[in-house]
C-alpha cells in the first residue's frame, strides 16, 4: 500500500516494515533499535542473517547513537558527501544490536540524499534500509519493482524513479587507510582529490570473511535472465536483449537498447532493464563491454554490479 511519509512514520514506529526511496536505490525500512523488525526485514527478503545491514540518518545528530569512534577527517568526509551516496563503516555503540551488523564490532551508515527519506528518518530515528528486493535479485528504483516483488504485500513511500539506480559506496575507516569495500557513485578518486585522502581501492573479501558490507559475499544483482558481455560475434536476436554505450555497434534491432554514452542513465536504468528483460521472458542480457573508469565516475560500479550478474 502506498503510504504517506506521515503514515509511514506511524508504522515503522509501530514495529513495522515500509520500503522508501532514497537516491541511489528503494531501501525496506525499519527501526534499527528494534530487533524484532529488524528481523522481519531478513524474513521479508529472504536475507542471510551474517549479512550487515546499513543505517540511515537523517543529521549528524543521530549520529552518536550508533557509533563510537571517527577518525579526525570524519567531518571533511561528511561536510562533502553527505548527504550523499557514501556510507561509512565506523565501530559501533554497544546499543546497536547485533542483527544490524550480522554480529560485527563495527556498523554501516550513511544519510541518504533524497527529501522524503530525509524527512522520513528525522520522524523515525535512525532506520536500517536494505535494498528493498527479494534477496538476489536486481535492487528496486521505482515502485513498480518494490510491487513486481511483493504484490500487495508490501507499504511504501513513492519517491518515483531513483536518481542515481545503483547502491551507495561503501568506505571502511577502521582501519589505517580508508578502504572501499563496495563501489558507487562516489569514488577513491574524488576523495582524494577533495581531500588529498588516499583511499584504498576496492578490495574483495573471501567468501569466509565476515563481510563489514552489504553486496560483497552473497548473490547479488542478479535477473533470471543470462547476463553476459556482448562479443564481436554477436548478431540481434529476439530473445537477448543488447545494452549499448557506445556508437561502435550499428546493429539495429528492437531489443538493442542505446545510451549513447550517457553513463548517468545506464546506471539508472541498469536494474530496470534487467527486470525488464524478464517480464518479456528474454533469456538474455548481453551488455557491451566498458571503457576505462576514468571516462565517468560511475564505470567501475557499473562493472562491479554486471560483473557480479554475469559470475553469481
């Protein structure tokens, strides 16, 4: 049912489950003080209970509810980036529960960049916000994904299509150096180049670790369909569909889908054209390889995101 952000408050507040838009992706929001929803949130997406929820904010002022420790540039980061899709992996307080953080000493935050969840979390306290799909599949940035995945089953707050369509970074300050554990739109590149920050490229962590992030260790992304990338030998066919970037293919076809270089709205629309692929029952995706990350901030989440439907 489509709520208002008032109604929505009302719920969570309550005990209850209310999926809402932020810029990057639809999150399933529910009170990260309360373990008993927080719990229903596993349930409801059929998630791994080892796999660490990010929590959202909607001001530094709730900040010191759920973290114990900042390093000293801290402050730069959040001046700049935030709100913003960037998460922070910082320790914990003690009153977080561990089925936040999958049992882990540290948690996950980040102030999403979007007016209704902003307004939404200042009525709430802080909320935990997993992308709001059926664990596995491609994550929601419109409310008519949140209902190809749960019918009638589910509330939420409609914020339209998302802006950006790909979750948040994720950057770890525990350690000596700032590590990315999960590329978005905010890259190594433009902190340091803001900050003189040196950031730790991403780094991958085995499927025995315990992983700090969301979208690192369990399947991911993905749709029924194939995903592959597209090879020199390829020819249009009816049952793949093509997504094109650049103007190198000629190749003319129904399901050759073009971007002409616009990164933003491949980013955008990357999960909506896998979904869209499998309510046409195409069996196929096959996506012309990427340039260099250096031709647009948004290439190496783009990679990882596709990389991650093609090898799941």
């Amino acid at each position: 049912m489509k709520l208002t952000v008032r109604k929505a408050a009302e719920a969570i507040k309550k005990g209850g489950i209310v999926a809402f838009p932020t810029e990057t992706v639809y999150g399933l929001g529910a009170d990260a003080f309360n373990q008993e929803a927080v719990r229903k949130t596993f349930a409801l997406k059929g998630r791994p209970s080892d796999n660490p929820l990010i929590v959202h904010i909607s001001g530094l002022h709730q900040l010191d509810k759920l973290v114990k420790t900042k390093p000293n540039y801290f402050n730069k980061l959040t001046k700049s980036f935030w709100p913003g899709p960037l998460t922070f992996v910082l320790e914990k307080q003690p009153s977080v529960p561990d089925v936040v953080t999958g049992g882990l000493s540290t948690v996950a935050v980040r102030m999403p960049d979007h007016p209704l969840a902003l307004d939404l979390i200042e009525q709430t306290g802080p909320l935990t916000a997993p992308s709001a799909n059926k664990s596995g599949r491609p994550s929601p940035t419109s409310p008519e994904h949140l209902i190809h995945d749960y019918g009638d089953k589910i509330d939420y707050v409609d914020g339209g299509p998302c802006r950006i369509g790909l979750e948040s970074t994720v950057l770890d300050l525990t350690g000596e150096q700032p590590a990315i554990l999960r590329e978005g739109a905010i890259t190594a590149k433009m902190i340091k180049k803001q900050y003189g920050i040196e950031v730790a490229e991403a780094i991958t962590q085995s499927s025995l670790d315990a992983p700090k992030s969301p979208g690192v260790k369990y399947t991911h992304y993905k749709p029924d369909a194939t995903v592959r990338w597209l090879s020199n030998n390829d020819r249009p066919s009816p049952n793949t569909v093509w997504l094109i970037h650049s103007n190198n293919i000629t190749e003319e076809g129904d399901q050759i889908i073009r971007f002409d270089g616009d990164f933003d709205r491949m980013a955008r629309q990357l999960y909506d054209e896998f979904r869209r692929a499998d309510l046409l029952g195409i069996s196929e995706i096959a996506i012309e390889p990427l340039p260099s990350p250096n031709h647009h901030p948004l290439i190496s989440a783009l990679e990882n995101r596709i990389s991650k439907a093609i090898h799941q």
